[in-house]
C-alpha cells in the first residue's frame, strides 16, 4: 500500500496530543456540588461510569483513521510487458567422440552443452534451433520460442548416438537449411566443434558460400587448444590417431569472416562461456518494456469506518455515557 500524501500522516502525532488534552478537560470540569458525599462512596461504581473513557476513545480511533484516510491510501497492481524483435539463432553442436576429452571440466562436451544452456536462457523473444553433428548432421530442435523444451533436448543429447566423426559442412549446411525461409531480419547460426572436416558430402567453404547466400552469419567456436588436441584425443580415440587431430582454425575463420560472423578460440570452460557471453552481447536486440500500474484507492476502507466510529461515539454520549448537568 502507498500513499499518495504520505506527508499527511505526520498529522498522527496530533491524535495523542488531543486525547491527552480531552483527559485534562475532563478532570477539570466540574459537577454538581452536595454538602456530603459519603454515602454515595460507598455504592459500587457501575460500568457506565467505568466504561466512561469508551466515547472519548472512539473519537480518537475516527481522528485517526481519517488522517490515514486523507493521506489517500492506495493499492496498485504492476503489469510489465517486455518485446522486442527477434532473432533465429540455430546451435551447431559438435557431439563426436573426441568431445569426450577431459581438458574441459568435466569434458569437452558437457562444458559446451552447459553454456549454450546458459546462452538459451538469455533470449527474450528469439527463436532457436539446435543442430547435432558427428560424422552425420541431425535435428535435435527446429526454430522455437519454448526455451523450456529446448533445454530439455539438449540435456537429452548424447555423444554416440550416430557414426563418429566431423561432418563440419553438412552440419552448417543443415543449419542455413532451418534458416532459408525465416523472415526474422537477423539469423546467426553458431557452430562449437573441436575437429576438423572428415565427414559428409559438403565441404565447410561450400556451406559457407550457402550461408552467405541465404544471410546467415555464422560465429564459429574452436574447442581445446592445439597443443592439447592430440594427447587428448590419443586416450579417447587411439584408432584415429593416423587421421588429423585437432582445430582446423583456418577453416573455422574463414567460414566466419565470409558470412559476417566472427572466430573465437575456447581453450578452457571459462574461455568459452565468455564467448557465449560475448556473442549473446553482439547479437542482443532491443528490448521494448512497458509498466502498467492499475491504482485503486482504498480511503474509502479508512473514511467510512471513521465516520462509524463518530457516529457511534455521538450516540452514546447522549444515551448510555449522558452526563448531567
């Protein structure tokens, strides 16, 4: 409850003031005079007279109240709305096997599902998608606003469930596929992985010449530092090691810097959640927010018991609590 003249209320000191000025009037008024009053002290007092003080309270209770209904309470209910225009973000995961390395805490890819995780939970009115890939591209999630479901399939995701391997290309191809027909102003497609292209009938500078096209610019993110790849992934993959290890940072640039988007190296799990952090700060919209507040006054609950409280007290100094002369 707020007030709109709450400095009214300073009016309340008064209300002692007054009943200790009416107690004073009381003593000091005088009755009727007898030549002795003996016989009558010894009569027991009736609750009238000790309930004499009760009109007197009432008249202070209404004193009260009205001051607190002058200062005009009231009650508001707050409604805020918040909009903006959105964009279509698709999220290019990574979910091959040497996201299982331990150089990111606890691996690679919880670390990286943690902060796109995070990233979700900063959008407001924008749609987003999430892509999978491994030696083949899939689907996890079209474009969506029900960031509630989203997080629960990427919590669903799991490293294995198709051949392993590094389908860069058709997974990026796969993302400027969800966003061709969007008719948001901004789509940005953001692909993590820690491999090179072995996979797939796209190459990564194709998909990105797509992209480019079709007005989607990509943010590329290289997980795991070069200098860690290989004896990393030696104890994941020890089968692969005749294949190449490692981030293919050139590619990874390149498709970045034809599309608009930008490169980042994430070489542990702090590095990359700033990198989320920093794309969520390049691709945030406006945020249109309103505030409606709905008053309603409530003097009313204060005034009409007050003049109750008068009206009552009215009553009876003249019937039950009379006092004569």
């Amino acid at each position: 409850m707020t007030f709109v003249n709450p400095h009214v209320l300073w009016l309340l000191l008064v209300v002692p003031v007054v009943g200790g000025w009416t107690w004073w009037r009381h003593r000091r008024t005088e009755g009727l005079r007898y030549s002795d009053v003996g016989p009558a002290r010894t009569v027991p007092a009736s609750w009238t007279v000790r309930l004499r003080w009760v009109p007197a309270a009432l008249r202070m209770g209404a004193l009260a109240l009205g001051i607190v209904a002058l200062a005009r309470p009231q009650t508001q209910e707050t409604t805020r709305t918040r909009t903006a225009e959105g964009i279509d973000i698709m999220l290019v995961l990574d979910a091959s096997t040497s996201m299982q390395a331990e150089d990111f805490q606890p691996t690679r890819f919880e670390a990286a599902r943690a902060a796109a995780g995070t990233f979700v939970e900063g959008r407001v009115s924008d749609r987003v998608g999430l892509i999978v890939f491994a030696a083949e591209a899939y689907t996890q999630v079209p474009l969506t606003l029900d960031y509630a479901f989203l997080q629960r399939m990427l919590d669903d995701v799991e490293i294995g469930a198709v051949e392993d391997g590094t389908a860069v290309g058709t997974a990026l191809a796969t993302a400027v596929n969800r966003l061709k027909d969007s008719a948001a102003e901004s789509k940005v497609a953001i692909l993590l992985t820690d491999g090179r292209n072995n996979r797939g009938q796209i190459d990564p500078q194709t998909a990105a010449e797509v992209a480019e096209t079709m007005g989607v610019r990509v943010y590329a993110i290289g997980v795991g530092s070069a200098e860690a790849t290989d004896a990393q992934e030696e104890r994941v993959l020890p089968r692969r090691r005749d294949e190449s290890t490692g981030v293919d940072t050139e590619m990874l640039r390149a498709i970045s810097t034809s599309t608009g988007g930008q490169y980042f190296s994430a070489t542990n799990r702090s590095a990359l959640e700033r990198i989320y952090t920093e794309i969520d700060t390049m691709e945030a919209t406006p945020v249109d927010e309103r505030i409606y507040t709905d008053r309603t006054e409530q003097y009313p609950w204060f005034l009409l018991p007050a003049l109750g409280l008068v009206l009552l007290a009215v009553g009876l100094s003249t019937t039950l609590f009379r006092r004569f002369p």
